[in-house]
C-alpha cells in the first residue's frame, strides 16, 4: 500500500470484511471502463468505485461514507448529461448490479430495483405482456430517468415516469433502509436522489402486447423550411382533431448519413392498431414523406432502433427551453439554427410534447412544469473531442435566439434533466426547475438530510 491514498488505505480495509460488494480501485485495469459516463467531458475521477449488489451493501457503504466523512455520488446508467456520476476524488456507487423486477400478483404494478437501465426494464416487462412509461434511450437508467421527471413516448397515454412511482425503499443518511412515506415520496417524485439511494421503486404497469411504431422522415432538402412548414401543419391539423392520448409524435432533427435529417419518431401504444395505423397516415400527409417505416414491434427491438440513433458517448453539453407552443417565431428561430448545424452524430435536437394526463396538475409531486408544452432537447454533443465546441456553441445559440422570441410563449420553468447547470448558482437552479415547489423540495431535504450527506446531488444545493 505505498503512497496509497489514505481514504483509499481505510476503504480497502473495511471492504475485506465485506467481500460481497465489488471494489474498483484506480489501480484496477477495470477502472478506466468501470468509470466511463455518457458525457467524455467530464474529467473528473472517483476516488474507486464500488458495485453494491444488494441493498444491505448500499447500507453499508453508505454508512462507512458518513462515518468518513466520505464524498459520494450514485450511477445508474451515467448518462446525466453534465456526467454528474462523476465527482474527482468521491467514491462513486454504482448501482448497475441491482437490475431485478418483481411483479405484483395482481400484475398492476412492479418492484424495479435502483440500477436497472431502460432496455432491461423494458425487456423484463414485455417478457410479461406488460409495459411502464420509460425513456427512447436504451442505456438510461431507469430510475434517475423516472424520479426526476421522466419524459417519453408514453406519457400522453399513462403519464410521465414520476406519474408511475406509488413506493419507493431507500437508503437514507444515517444508512438505514426505510420505506418512503408519503412526504418522502411527493420529493422523490421529481427530485430524486436528494434525499437517499432509492435501492428500488414500486411503479404502476400496463397490459400491452403489440406496439405500432416508427419513423417518418421528411425530405429535408430546405432543412428549414420543412421544419416550418411541418410546424404550421400539425398546429392547423390538431386543432381541428385532438390527438388521442395513445399517440406521441416526437419531432427529430439528426444527422443521417445523406445529411441532416427532419424526422417524426410515431408512437402509438393504443390496443386498436388499425386505429393507429390510420393516425400514422393522418401524421405522413403532413409533410413530404420520403422514408416510412412505421410497424408493428415490440419494447425491446424499439428501443433497439430508438439506440442506433444516439452515439454511445459524447463531448460537449446540452441546452433546453419549454415552450407552449412551436410558434412562427418558435419555428423560424429553430429553422434558422438547422440550415448551419454541425454536421456530427452527436449534434441533434428533439421536440418532446407534454401533454393528456401528464400537463394536468398534480400535488402529489414537486414536478412543476404541469401544463402543455413542447420541451425542446438540443443536444450540443459531439462524438469526438474536437467538435465540442462547435456543437456546444450551436445549441448555446439556438437557445439564445429561441429564449428572445414571445415570452409570453416560453414555459418559466425548465426541464432539470436537460437544463445546464454548469455555472448557476444552486438557488437559481432550484427555482428555474422546481418553480413553486422549490421551497418545498428545500425544506424536505433540510429536514430529511439536515447533514447533507448526499451533498453531491443533482441539483447540488449548497
């Protein structure tokens, strides 16, 4: 043990006599894999990691951190998109080995322990004729994707994934396992790991067998002005039709390998597939459809086609408004950013729309964007170093000139999974994202962690 850190010295000590709970220290040739993230720019390196494989191990680890004085961070699947999992010198729990599902006998909700990832819930519960909310992107982890807030193709139909979450276990700051009551719960149903290591969350399921899914791609030769056109199109179109709450249309941009690409990814989760398909050809005469492939399918090989479209890591950051409506002011600020983005796998922008039973108020959450909006994702990655910047510089600008159209249009409170938080001050961030429950969600955590022992938390508080 020469010239062994000495926090590293103690935890190798205390974990000999818990040989369960898998050690990574830097020294391991695992190490380098073990600590990689989503996100290649954050730096930053933890003091070891250790892979927990019950929620025993959780307690004990989390215990022996407290009595330390030990920094600690959470990973699930690692794709927070500031690389949070990730602190220099904290010891980084990495949940991934609690992956399991236990449905109910009544087979209306399921125990999905903390570090499950979105393919392996997703495959679990088809398995079953069963589905739950859950994100596009195979490798997120389920949990911090559903605890704090949980957009996705489902949640016009059945709600966002905090809408699921009915129990929770967890961890809490003295090490203890403990069943969240009903205050613990309103705080996790939208932040999250503030206040404890969730080991596992009780959430609602559905019986679906069949899925009608897919992606309209729209010729995008003026890149811009299809966007527009596309824009103006489904505002007329649903105004005239309300959309049934079984059908999610999520607009694309990305780079192809033609070019730069304008796409819709169609979602129709509804029993009456003929129903959807008839949608689906209400959806393409919206626009000059040059690619189809819209069909049925199942979860796992949706979320298998969803995967091919996100590089595996990334440089760079990404930027997020919401808006009430896509707007011509709206619309032709975006088209105006699409005619010049970077042409990288990594650089894209997608339109998420909230609205059914997720846009309707709720107290049993401190989620607080409940109303109707398009929550704009720019993803200003880059798949290799060298054009981070460029793609980091178009998504800063795209939100610029996005955040000087109709304010009277643009949603107060931003998405926290996507909002930047990299230079904001933690109150700022906390009412940016919380709105009118920040007090709330500050005042739980004041109460339930008085020691901050879960200090390097999304959002950071102090």
């Amino acid at each position: 043990m020469t010239n062994i850190h000495p926090q590293l010295a103690s935890l190798e000590a205390f974990l000999e006599n818990h040989p369960a709970i898998k050690y990574i220290p830097p020294s391991s040739p695992n190490y380098s894999t073990a600590r990689k993230i989503f996100n290649c720019s954050r730096p930053d390196n933890p003091l070891a990691i250790v892979q927990p494989q019950s929620a025993t191990d959780v307690s004990v680890i989390v215990k022996y951190a407290k009595l330390n004085n030990l920094p600690f961070t959470i990973r699930v699947g690692g794709h927070n998109l500031e690389g949070r999992s990730l602190v220099e010198g904290a010891l980084l729990i990495d949940l991934r080995a609690l992956n399991g599902v236990k449905i109910a006998d009544d087979r209306q909700t399921a125990i999905v322990q903390g570090g499950i990832i979105q393919a392996e819930l997703g495959k679990k519960l088809w398995d079953e004729g069963l589905v739950t909310p859950v994100g596009t992107t195979p490798s997120v982890g389920y949990v911090g994707w559903a605890v704090y807030g949980g957009y996705g193709s489902f949640s016009g139909h059945w709600g966002l994934g905090v809408d699921q979450i009915v129990g929770a276990t967890v961890v809490n700051p003295e090490g203890e396992i403990i069943t969240a009551d009903e205050s613990l719960l309103r705080g996790i149903r939208g932040a999250g790991g503030l206040f404890g290591v969730i080991v596992d969350l009780t959430i609602k399921v559905y019986p679906l067998k069949t899925l009608l899914t897919g992606a309209l791609m729209f010729d995008s030769q003026d890149i811009g002005k299809t966007f527009i056109d596309f824009n103006a199109a489904y505002e007329k179109f649903k105004a005239e039709e309300p959309l049934p709450q079984q059908l999610t249309v999520q607009q694309i941009v990305f780079n192809a390998p033609p070019g730069r690409t304008f796409g819709v990814l169609f979602f129709w989760s509804g029993a009456d597939i003929e129903q959807g398909q008839r949608w689906s050809e209400k959806i393409a005469r919206l626009g000059p459809v040059i690619v189809n492939t819209i069909a049925t399918t199942g979860i796992p090989e949706w979320m298998i086609a969803n995967g091919a479209l996100v590089p595996p890591s990334v440089y760079g950051a990404a930027r997020t408004h919401s808006v009430r409506r896509i707007s011509p002011q709206v619309a032709e600020a975006i088209a105006r950013h699409l005619v010049n983005m970077p042409a990288d796998p990594g650089t894209m922008l997608s339109v998420h729309e909230l609205r059914g039973v997720s846009a309707e108020a709720k107290s049993d959450s401190v989620f607080a964007t409940r109303e109707p909006h398009f929550m704009l994702e720019m993803c200003g990655f880059a798949t290799a170093e060298i054009g981070k910047a460029a793609s980091e510089k178009w998504a800063i600008q795209l939100a610029e000139d996005i955040g000087q159209t109709d304010a009277s249009n643009i949603v107060s409170t931003a998405y926290i999974s996507l909002y930047n938080m990299a230079d904001a001050a933690p109150a700022d961030v906390l009412a940016k994202t919380y709105g009118g429950n920040a007090r709330d969600v500050t005042e739980l955590k004041e109460s339930f962690d008085p020691s901050n022992v879960f200090s390097l938390t999304v959002p950071l508080l102090r």
